[in-house]
C-alpha cells in the first residue's frame, strides 16, 4: 500500500488502527467494513478519503452538501480505488462515506478557521477566499 502524505489531524493517525485488522483483496485494496458510523479500520480510511477529496478539491465548497454530484461520484471512485468491502456493506459504506466526509471537511475547516491556517489538501489561490466565505450569512450561522 502506498504511503499517505502526512497529516496533522487526529482522526488522520493509523495508530488507533489494530495492525491484524488491516486486510487487502488481490488488487492491494484495503478490505473496510463498517462500524457505526466509522470504518473498520477507521484511522487508514480517513486518511484515505481526505486524500480522494482534497485532490479534487477544486472550487470553494464551503459544505459537503456544496459539492456537485459528479464531483461527490470521482470522489467516491477514488476512494473505491483503494477500498474495498463485501457487498452486503454497499449501503452503510456509502452513507458513512458521506458521513464521514461531511465530518471531515467541517473539521479541517474548523480548524482552519480558528488557527488561520491552511489545509494542506486546499489550493492557496483557493485559502485566499476562504474567510470571505466564511463571513457569508450561511456561514455565520452553521457556526452558532
């Protein structure tokens, strides 16, 4: 499997991962399953899914529920591309996908806003509208 680049969120961390979890199909994908609303192996998959988006992370979303479906639909290829899972888990790993997603971006920006400080996977010419973004109306009061 290949490396991910690093990262400083916590949910980002593969320590929490148990090692004799990690499993991979015959094409080197990492078998998930689901938990809740988290993956199994959780830390890995995160670390996964922020590097699907935040490669094609490239407009200013301020939500998830921003994102265009097609956008959403390559995000969730790539993420596919190193995950996989039985069937019988297809609906509960696209609504913790989603989920997860949702989580993850609200997190990083979050984070973003209080200590100024980019998101590794957001393009400078794109951090450089971001705090407009977040003085809108809409913003404002998703952070109430």
């Amino acid at each position: 499997m290949r490396q991910m680049p690093p990262s400083t969120h916590a949910s980002d961390s593969s320590e929490d991962d148990d090692p004799e979890e990690l499993q991979c199909d015959c094409y080197h994908r990492m078998i998930i399953r689901p938990e809740g609303n988290e993956f199994i192996p959780n830390h890995r998959t995160t670390k996964i899914i922020t590097e699907a988006f935040g490669r094609l992370y490239d407009a200013l979303y301020a939500t998830w529920s921003d994102f265009l479906p097609e956008l959403v639909e390559q995000i969730f290829n790539k993420f596919k591309i190193k995950c996989s899972r039985e069937d019988r888990h297809n609906s509960e790993i696209c609504a913790n996908f989603v989920f997860k997603c949702r989580k993850r971006l609200s997190d990083s920006f979050c984070s973003a806003r209080k200590k100024s400080n980019k998101s590794s996977w957001v393009l400078p010419y794109l951090w450089e509208d971001q705090p407009r973004q977040w003085t809108t109306d809409k913003s404002e009061k998703r952070s109430e």
